[in-house]
C-alpha cells in the first residue's frame, strides 16, 4: 500500500434473510406477494460468521464493551428493579404498588433472561443441528416470574431485595396474571415438556397461538358456571413482539392447474382471503443451565392493515375495520364454540393458520442451512401433541410439491421421516374429524392433497391385504358419512413415522382397538408408549418449597430436582420420627394456606384438621366428577341418619372440587351446578357442622393449583376405566405427599406398580370388562345401585334446588345406559372411601404412606419422557452447554 493512503473501510454486507419459496404464479387475490416478509434478523450459521468477520474489530470492542450482563446479586437486582419502576414505568418511591413492585421486578429479571436467551439461539444456531419443534394448541405455562427466580436460581436474593424495598416477594408474585394459553392437562403436559427440553439442553422451539382471551375466566353465579372473558394480556413482560417476522396465510380461494413452458404439470392455490400471522416470542428457562429456548405464539392481524379508509371515507365506518375484527378472532379464544358451524369454521381456521405459519417459520430456518430437501428431516422433527396440529402434514406436502416443485412420492417420504405424532384420547367421540364440505370451502388444496395422500394409502393397503376388502373403508381418511368427514387421527398416522400414547394402558388400548387395523398394516414398531410426566421445578420446589427444602436437607442438595430417582432415599427417613413430624406440619401449613384461599374465593369457612378429598381437573362424563358429588351426597345422608355417638367417631372431610366445563357441554354445567347446590345445603347445615364441606373453587388454573396440590390428603382420579389417556394431576399430588383414590385406568396402573398397591385406594371394574357391563345395561337385568338410588331420590324430593335442573344427569344414569359406569363403580367407590376414613384416623401410617409414596416417584418427570421421545422418536441430542457450572451452583444443584 502506498505510503500516505488510507485504507478504505471493510464494507459490511447486508443482512439478508432467506425467504422460504420462490413462488411461482399469482398468490393471494390478484396479486403475488411473498409468504415471508423478515429484516435484520435470522442469518443461518454462514452467514453469522460471515458478517462477523466484516464488521471493522473497533466496533466488535466497542459492542462487547458495553454489552449487557445479567444481575447476580441483591444489590444488582435491587438496582436494576428500581431503575425499570422508575424509567419503564415512570413510577416513584412514594407511588410504588406491589403491581409496580411485580412490574419491575419483572422486568429485572426479563432482562436476566434475554442475555441467556440470545446466547442461546447463537448457540443452536452455530451448532446447526437437529432441531425438535412441539406443535401444541395449549400451553398452560402459570405464572413466569416465580418459575423464572428458580430457574436462574435468584429467588432468594429477589426475596431479601424486595423485602428492603418494602415487599413481600409472596404478594409480589401474586400479582401476575396466568398466561391463558391452556385449559386442562394437553396444555400442561406441553408446559412441562418445554420446561424439560430446555433443562436437559435440547435445541427446542414450541409453537402455539396467542389467544387474546385464553378459554374463558370462570365465575359462579347462582350455582351456575358463567363464561367472562379473561384479559390477561394487560401487561405481559414476558413476551417480545416479532413485528419483523410476519407470515401471510390463505383461506378459501379456488385450485388452478395448469402446465407450464417445461411440460410441467403445476398447481396453484388462487385467491381467497389473506391473514397475516404475527410472532411473539416467550423466552422459556431450563432449570441449573444457562438455556433459555423459545416459545413462538402467532397472533392474527388483517393483511390489509387495521383500517380501510376508502370504506370510511365512503361513510361505510363499521366496514372500515370488519376485515382487522375477521382476521383478529382466529386468535381471540381457545377452542371457540362449535356447536355452530361458524364457530366449527373458526376452530379449523385457528388451526390451520397456526400450522401454516409454524411450518413456514420451520422451513425458512431450515433453508437458511442450505441443505438439500432430502435432509429435511436430519434437521427437523415436529412432534404434534394430539390431533390438533395434524393440518401440518397437508401443509408441508402442498409447500414441497407446490411450491418447491419436488416430486409427489420424494416429498411423502419427507414428511412421514419429519412428524411424530402424541394420541391423547381412546374415545371414538373425541377423535377429531372435519366436514369434507368445510374444509373443501375454507382449504380448497388441502382437501385434493388429504384425497391424494388417501388414494396412496388405500393402494398400499388394498396390495397388502387383496382379501380384506372391508379394511378400506375401516381406515380410509374419508368416512363416508353425511357429508363425508375426515379422520383426522387416522390422517395423522399415515403421515408420521411414529405415533405414541401416553400410558402403558392407554398405549395398548389404542393399538388394540382404536387404531388395531394401522398395527397390522405398519406392524408394531410403529406404535410406542411414553407415560406422561411432570416437571418437578414447578410441582415440588415451587409449589411446595417447604417440602422441597425438607427433603433437599436429608439428600444433601437439590439435585433430585434434576435427577427425580434421588428421591428413593427418603424410604430410609419413613420411620424418623422428627421427619415424620416435620412432613405431617408442612402438610397442615399447606393446608391451613389453602383453607385461606377457599375463604376469600367462596366465603366457606373450612377446618385444616378435616381430611381435604380433592377432584381439580376439566369437568368431563368420563372423569366422573358426578360419581364425586354422588358421593358426596351419599355422605351426607349417611351423617344425616348417624346418632351423636357415631357421627363422634366419624373423621371430617373436606370435599373439593375445581374446574371448567367447556362453554357448549351443558352435561359438564349440570355437574358444577349440582356441586354448587350440595354446596349451599350441606355447608349450612347445623346437624352436620365441620363433619362435611363442599366447595367448588372457581376459575381453577396453574396458580390455584399450586395451592390447592400441596393441601391435598386424598385426590380423585376416578375416571371410567379405559378413558383417561393417562393424567397428570395423579402425579402432582403423589409428588406431593398426597394420596390416591383411583381405578386401575391410565397412568394410575403405573403409579400403583411404583409406589405400591398398599398406598393406594383402588376401586372401581377393569378396562377389559367396561364392554361387557355396557352390553348388559342395554341387554340384560342391570340394576342400579340401590344406595345410588337413595341419593337420586334424595335429588328428586328438592332437597338440593330445583330438581328438573339434574334430571339429565339423572336419566343418563337411570335410562340412557349409565355410559361412563357410574352405578356398576359405585358401592365398590363408597366403601372405599370408609376404608380411607379408617386409615386416616391412624395419622402414623397415613405419613407413612405419604413418605413412602413421594420416595418412590422417581419414574413420573417430564426429564425421562423428553430423554424417550429424543431417543426413540426424534433422533437428537442435547447440546452442551459451558456456562452450565455457574448456574448449576447459583440454583443449589452443587453440594
């Protein structure tokens, strides 16, 4: 170089992002748009090095000068907190609330989150390898903040902080609204996965949508549930808004096939309606690990913007936002309505929009690896949890041939490789299926592509099986119905590779009778079980940290957390009788909490002394909260007739119940009014006094249900045998020194094998003779209970409210075949509630038996199933990660 010449400044090149197709004639209406529109962010591993290496190296030290550093000390978070209540929120020392105070804190620790949040995806990035992506309809994610203190491990200096700051970090937390993502154990299974994937380091991302409203927040009026919204996304510090990463999705419209120049045969999808998809992002922290992963929720917005001015102009002023209010419902609520046809359009549109627009997301990133499409499922797998998702499938086959242009056999033989499927029902009736008419009107290509993907099928099997005839129409997508409807489970078998249930029983179940024709055709291999399980982070430490901390003391730390087999060593404290008291005062004290709890909500005064039976859970037939209330009321009218002397001897109960019935079951309203009703004449009764309570807690939820899961002595999981896929709940309240009453259905066959027969109250028939007892209800001389009776006549008399508002829960019993078993499981259900009044009184061995049973839950974490699906389903690793040690020390995981 010249003496006296200046150098010219390293030019830094453009970021660019990949779009996902190359789009080959006109798109949406009249007009060609790309389906991804993305600016500065989202460079492949290439690209990032490559960039990097341009930009001049005083930049790069200026940057890494004052990059952001996490909090790690009270000083620090006392710092930081303060400085969002007061710049963030433009708040003062002399108006600081607790919501200001949960706002900052927040906040604080939002910021703690983002830096381990972007090293992460770096990370994923640079390492460039397979990649897991859980499409769920539900996430029941809680509260974030107390899972996030845990998570980093800085609970304890949030708490010492907020305390010389004024507050109580317990009202602190109370102050956040839970994410209304979810309703029942679908949504919390999903929860409990992303909190395990990332705890265990695997490069994960969930994909859900963004409901405004959530399902609905449950209030209780007259005995009745009524539906109000919930706005729960007044302030919601946890999401970041992806306005640069905007998806286009197509509703309706008509199919144009044409050949081009080449002589290629092409497909076209044509006009219709446009909605675009807008990212948000959740960050989701592991637990001892500096991995943070990403929780993607799309929400709706019209293509068009929010407002037409040439329609208000024109003085059409209501008009001028009809498109903003369409586009915006398909992400207002979680499972809208369908007894109506509009709402059973709705629910198709929520969920092909939110496949769509996840599948577009996934394959952008994928292009950005510059791989072939033969490598597609080397790097992606999608694991869809029940049959929600399954529009995926079509989707990424109508993206391969359509719009990438690879060949139809070439692009099945991707997608089969690419999808795992999670079955989480034996009912027929709650086997989803779509109207053929409905998805030819809303999904016009989708529709030819299901015909096309059956077509394939059907020929496969009919070269199998020339004899079986009958088998086609068996397993067709199409039923052939009226109208014709598609299976969608049976669509979502033919395109995964692998499908599994989530219990042995339900497992076997599905392999022999739902699905039995699809075992012999792909042969068992195809077919797996993973039992559910739960994370130990939210249902053992944070909801129960007393217990949490007992136990970490006799096991020397906290790595049990981690590793939930540790927990065997508690059977050598079983007979400690320090422990034992200790154990016996944490229970009382959650108890006691919980007792606060049902006085504010519901104004019932409850003794912590009384045996606490609970039953929380969607209210459903087939968990039987009727068989509950039944005997509830069996109870009653037993107390009722008992002498003084007698009712002495009789242990109080508290019987619990919570739950919502979806908007359009009137069977389920019918069970919570009719909990409601017992309620109010029990609870005044004076004959009866603290020997029995009934309460019905309204708007139950992740929060509530740590409260009330570590109150528990006895929990219900009392479903017809056969019809529960597996439960979850059974496993947070073992977890937590909580008994069981169940029958041998779902995961609760696995729990009694683990903790042994001994510590749990089974009643109730077998799977295998629910058929049987079905059969004789029509054809034979069933009789009713005659105890059962009782209580149907006491519901007759008045005794409870108007009788005409329970007769169909009645005569679903009485004369339409007692479906769900409730008469059959009856007298057997009753005694076995005495026998747990009797070992209640022996409080030595009811510990006993507690401590027994949370030593032996090893086997029931979320860690073991995700290590099973990694192994057996998806084919990935985790990705180690080096900061993991300091964090690992800060969470108390290190001795």
């Amino acid at each position: 170089m010249a003496s006296g010449t200046t150098a010219a400044p390293r030019e830094r090149k453009p970021s660019m992002g990949a779009p996902i197709s190359t789009l080959q004639g006109p798109v949406g209406p009249g007009f060609t748009r790309p389906k991804h529109k993305r600016t500065a962010t989202g460079f492949g591993a290439q690209d990032i090095k490559s960039v990097e290496s341009s930009i001049p190296e005083p930049q790069r030290e200026a940057w890494k000068k004052y990059s952001a550093t996490g909090f790690k000390s009270k000083d620090d978070f006392q710092k930081e907190t303060v400085r969002h209540i007061e710049t963030t929120l433009a708040r003062s020392l002399f108006n600081c609330d607790e919501k200001a105070a949960y706002s900052g804190t927040a906040l604080a620790f939002r910021d703690r989150l983002i830096i381990d949040w972007n090293k992460t995806q770096q990370r994923q990035t640079f390492a460039d390898q397979k990649r897991i992506y859980y499409l769920s309809l539900e996430f029941l994610m809680g509260r974030a903040l107390d899972n996030a203190m845990l998570n980093v491990g800085l609970k304890t200096a949030a708490k010492e902080g907020l305390g010389e700051l004024g507050f109580r970090i317990e009202d602190v937390i109370q102050q956040e609204h839970d994410a209304a993502l979810g309703n029942g154990g679908l949504g919390r299974l999903a929860a409990c996965f992303l909190d395990s994937l990332a705890s265990l380091n695997y490069a994960a991302w969930g994909y859900g949508l963004r409901y405004r409203y959530g399902i609905f927040k449950q209030e209780i009026e007259n005995g009745y549930q009524v539906e109000i919204p919930d706005y729960w996304l007044d302030f919601n510090p946890w999401e970041f808004p992806r306005n640069d990463v905007t998806i286009d999705v197509q509703f309706y419209g008509w199919v144009n096939k044409y050949t081009d120049d080449e002589g290629k045969q092409i497909t076209s999808w044509q006009d219709g309606e446009i909605v675009t998809a807008v990212a948000y992002d959740v960050p989701i922290p592991g637990y001892g690990t500096a991995t943070v992963n990403n929780l993607r929720l799309w929400s709706s917005k019209a293509s068009a913007g929010e407002f037409d001015f040439a329609k208000f102009n024109s003085g059409e002023y209501e008009n001028a936002v009809a498109d903003e209010q369409r586009a915006e419902t398909i992400s207002a609520v979680l499972y809208p309505n369908d007894n109506m046809d509009r709402g059973k359009e709705l629910r198709l549109k929520q969920q092909y929009f939110w496949c769509a627009a996840s599948l577009h997301d996934i394959i952008r990133r994928f292009k950005k690896s510059k791989r072939p499409w033969k490598d597609f499922p080397e790097q992606v797998a999608i694991q869809l949890n029940d049959t929600h998702p399954t529009l995926a499938i079509v989707e990424l086959q109508r993206i391969l041939v359509d719009l990438e242009g690879i060949e139809w056999n070439a692009a099945w033989e991707i997608v089969t490789k690419t999808f795992g499927y999670t079955n989480h029902t034996v009912l027929p009736e709650a086997l989803e299926k779509w109207s053929v008419p409905l998805i030819q009107h809303l999904l016009p290509r989708h529709l030819q592509i299901i015909y096309d993907i059956n077509l394939y099928f059907l020929q496969q099997v009919e070269r199998r099986f020339p004899k079986d005839r009958d088998m086609l129409g068996r397993v067709s997508i199409i039923e052939e119905s009226q109208p014709k409807t598609v299976r969608m489970a049976y669509l979502a078998i033919i395109g995964s590779h692998k499908v599994n249930g989530v219990a042995e029983l339900h497992s076997d179940l599905i392999k022999t009778t739902i699905f039995k024709d699809f075992v012999k055709i792909y042969g068992p291999d195809k077919f797996t079980n993973v039992t559910n399980g739960i994370t130990p982070r939210r249902w053992l430490h944070q909801a129960n940290p007393r217990l949490s901390e007992l136990i970490a003391s006799k096991l020397g730390s906290y790595e049990f957390l981690k590793d939930l087999t540790l927990l065997n060593k508690l059977e050598n404290f079983v007979d400690d009788k320090d422990f034992k008291k200790e154990w016996a005062e944490i229970k009382y004290a959650n108890k006691v909490r919980l007792a606060q709890h049902i006085l504010s909500a519901t104004g019932i005064s409850v003794n912590p002394k009384a045996l606490f039976d609970v039953q929380v859970k969607r209210i459903h037939e087939y968990k039987r909260q009727q068989l509950n209330i039944f005997g509830v009321i069996h109870r009653y009218l037993a107390i009722k007739n008992m002498s003084a002397e007698e009712r002495k001897k009789l242990a109080p109960r508290v019987s619990i119940f919570g739950g919502k019935a979806a908007p359009g079951y009137w069977m389920a309203k019918t069970i919570i009014h009719l909990v409601n009703k017992v309620g109010d004449v029990v609870n005044n009764d004076k004959d009866v006094g603290d020997l029995l309570k009934v309460v019905f807690i309204p708007d139950y939820n992740v929060s509530k249900a740590e409260i009330i899961i570590p109150a528990s002595d006895i929990s219900e999981h009392i479903s017809t045998a056969g019809t529960e896929a597996s439960g979850t709940s059974n496993m947070k309240f073992v977890l937590n020194g909580g008994l069981v009453i169940g029958t041998l259905d779902g995961a609760n066959i696995e729990i009694t094998r683990e903790i042994g027969e001994q510590n749990v109250f089974l009643f109730g028939n077998l799977s295998e003779d629910v058929e049987d007892l079905r059969h004789n209800h029509f054809y034979g001389n069933h009789q009713i209970d005659p105890e059962l009776n009782k209580v149907f006549d006491e519901i007759k008399k008045g005794t409870f409210g108007d009788e005409g508002a329970f007769s169909s829960l009645v005569s679903a019993i009485l004369d339409h075949g007692d479906y769900y078993l409730v008469s059959d499981d009856f007298n057997s259900y009753c005694k076995t509630q005495d026998l747990i009044d009797e070992t209640y009184k022996n409080q030595d061995e009811w510990v006993s038996k507690s401590i027994t049973s949370v030593a032996r839950m090893g086997f029931f974490t979320s860690d073991r199933c995700i290590n099973e699906y990694a192994d057996s389903i998806w084919n990935i690793e985790p990705l180690q990660v080096k900061e993991e040690a300091e964090v690992r020390s800060r969470t108390g995981l290190e001795t």
